[in-house]
C-alpha cells in the first residue's frame, strides 16, 4: 500500500471540487452580514494515545509491543446572522509506526441555512443513523475509517447536499445528493492490528463509469410516538465496503477493493419501556452479489442506583444475522453480543463499557473494554481493549489473532 500523507488532496480532480466548496463558502460569508456581526466559536481536543499488543507481531514489518501516535481535532464554527452557520472540523494524526495511519481528514466543511421547517447544509459533513450497539447496519452514507479505531465508529467526511424538512408531527425528511464516494483505507504493512494480506486500496474498481464520482441518492423518514422511535431509508449509490477481489501470486497474494452500485433499503426501530430498551436494524440491500437481509436488534436494561448507589448498570444482548457473500469480509453473519454498560453519575462524567461478540457457527469471539472520565475541566483520559480471537482461517478476525492490546489515550479540549 502506498503511503499518502494527505489523502483528500492525492488528486487533482479531489484539489478542485474542495477548492470550489472553500471559494463557494467564502462567497456565502460576503453574502451573510458584516464580519462585526460573526460569532465565532474555535474548540477542539489535541492527545496522543499509546498501543500495548501482548503478542509478537504476526508480520516482520509491523512494530513490536508498543505503538503510539498524537492527534489533532479542531472545530470551528462562525454564525452570520440568524439564518447562516459555516462549520469546520479537521482531524489530523501522525502515527509512530504506520505511515499509512498518519493523514489529515476533513470531518465536515459545510455551510446551513436554517430556513423555518427547512434546513439545508451543502459541503463535506458526517451522518449517523443507527440505534443498536454492536453494529449499524443502516449507516451507508459516510465511509468508515478504520485508521482511527477498528471498531467502526469513526467516518470520514462526505461531500454533499441535505435537505432535512420538519413536517411536524408526520417526523423529519431528509434528502442527500452525493458524489465523491470515498475509498476504504486499510492499515499499512508497518500497521497494527494489521493485515497480512496486501490490499489494493490506492487502485481500487468502481462499477460506474464515474468512479468514486457517481451521484449517489439517499432519503430517510424519521419519527417518534410517544415511547417508539423509527426511521425508513433509501440508498442509492456507490457501496461504501467495497468486496475485496483476490488477486496476485502464490508468493504474494492481494486483494483488490471493488466498489459496487447497490440500492439498500433501511429500518431502524426502538422502543423505550422504563428500564427497557429494545433496538432493531435491518437492510435488504441488491447490487453486492445476490440480494441480501440483515438484521441486528436485542435490548438494553439498566439498574438505575444499584445497590442504594449513584452507578447505574445497563445489561446489553444483541443477535446479529447477515446473508451476504463471503467477498465482503463480514464478520457479522451469525453473532450474539453481550455487554454491560457502568455509568458513574459523577462529575467528571466516568463509564465504562466491556462486551464480548460470539460467532455462533464459528470460533470467533471479539472483544471490547472502553472507559473513559475527565480530568478536571479539559482533560480526559480514555482506556480502550480489543480482544481477537479465531480458530477459522477463513474468517477476517483471524488476520488479528496476534493483535490484542489495551490503548490509554490522553486528551486535552480547548
């Protein structure tokens, strides 16, 4: 894989439109009201986090026991008037050991006008839909950067134009128009966790004549009565998880990104009951292969003041089912997740989440421990643990079987 500091600026078809995304946000600034009358607001965190593995890397190239990195996240946002917001967020990292993890990403460059029932917002944003804890399945429209954490949380920005409509009681309508899909990043061979195998990700296939520049649609319906949440979904567009097409030698084996045209439709659903939460997701998606259905849902309960105390514990059980083919490198096909959630209730804002996810066919178990609390008014301090463990060669956890490691971050927020 190539090395490639700057990823949103690696061509310059990708320099042009941002440049005239930034030359359109400046007009619409002269347009707004004078400068006197701008609220500006700059915050941000800066941090650097280290990675214990307790294993000998699987690869040569990758690094030993102890990996680190630093990162930077500032956030602007200037207010012209009433009506006009322009918001900015950059994330950039420089990693010790892996080149291909040390990048700078626009998270969102955007202008929104906030027009009565109507909101629109044109530039490069980030989206989440979802309401399960172990996996989105209906969060398409940004790509996933598993740079940042392989958990599959973090996105990168997306390019486009949303229309979100109040219709009152009828519940919320949006409306996206796409283009410049982004590609999946991999670690690098000096990354870890890592992939033995080489992927092609810097000369992926697209399946439209346009590349990563096809239009791509989405609309959503979003709702709430009284105790019920739920939302309806349409996609139409590039795939963001492309199928890996293998390739190569014997010696050297690889695996090509293809990036397919599908149309995926969504549901997300939740009920809030006392101490009950129950949560479901689920696509049919065409396009990626044979048409295919997947489901995540499960429930949430939670002890408010256990034992007479200020903790408040929450038990998690989610079942996962994916029909899709094995290109894909799912490894959600046949999974029970099951997790408590500890919430301190104090000041400095302590949780703690740890959880395992079971393959219920194969022997695959992955696990999380995530914990978190500030450290005055602008520290905060974060414990993160991955756990991989696989006994099929042919499932994609196994390419981690060396990587369990436990990652303290420390950040600093301005």
């Amino acid at each position: 894989m190539t090395s490639v500091a700057l990823p949103w600026v690696v061509s310059a078809k990708r320099s042009r439109w941002l440049l005239a995304t930034a030359c359109w946000i400046t007009q619409v600034a002269r347009a707004g009201p004078s400068p006197l009358a701008a609220q500006w607001e700059l915050v941000g965190s800066a941090g650097t986090e280290a990675r214990v593995f307790f294993a000998d890397p699987l690869v040569e190239a990758q690094p030993g026991r102890l990996s680190t990195s630093a990162k930077l996240q500032p956030e602007l946002t200037i207010g012209l008037g009433d009506d006009i917001t322009l918001r900015g967020i950059a994330l950039a990292r420089a990693d010790q050991s892996d080149p291909q993890r040390s990048y700078v990403d626009l998270r969102e460059a955007l202008v929104e006008w906030f027009g009565g029932r109507l909101t629109t917002r044109v530039g490069i944003n980030t989206v989440f839909w979802g309401v399960t804890e172990s996996r989105h399945l209906v969060n398409i429209i940004n790509q996933t950067d598993y740079l940042d954490d392989l958990d599959g949380d973090e996105k990168f920005g997306q390019l486009m134009a949303l229309g979100s409509y109040d219709a009152g009681a009828f519940g919320l309508i949006d409306v996206f128009v796409m283009t410049w899909a982004r590609p999946q990043t991999y670690p690098g061979r000096e990354g870890r966790p890592g992939i033995p195998v080489r992927v092609l990700d810097d000369s992926p296939t697209y399946e439209s004549e346009h590349g990563e520049w096809n239009v791509d649609m989405a609309a959503r319906w979003s709702s709430s009565l009284r105790e019920v949440y739920g939302a309806l979904s349409y996609f139409r567009g590039t795939a963001r998880d492309p199928q890996l097409i293998p390739g190569g030698t014997l010696a050297e084996p690889t695996l090509r990104p293809r990036y397919d045209l599908i149309r995926q439709m969504g549901l997300e659903l939740q009920w809030t009951r006392g101490a009950w939460l129950w949560k479901a997701e689920s696509i049919v998606r065409s396009g990626q292969g044979p048409t295919f259905a997947a489901v995540t849902g499960g429930f949430e309960h939670t002890t408010f003041g256990l034992l007479d105390s200020a903790l408040d514990l929450g038990a998690i059980l989610e079942y996962s089912y994916d029909g899709r083919d094995d290109l894909t490198y799912n490894i959600h096909d046949n999974d029970v997740f099951g997790g408590l959630r500890l919430s301190f209730n104090d000041v400095q804002g302590t949780e703690v989440l740890a959880g395992l996810l079971q393959d219920v066919e194969d022997d695959v178990t992955l696990g999380t421990l995530e914990a978190s609390r500030r450290l005055g008014l602008s520290w905060r301090v974060e414990l993160i643990g991955r756990l991989f463990r696989s006994g099929d060669d042919q499932d994609p956890v196994y390419w981690f079987r060396r990587d369990d490691y436990l990652q303290t971050s420390l950040e600093y927020h301005f």
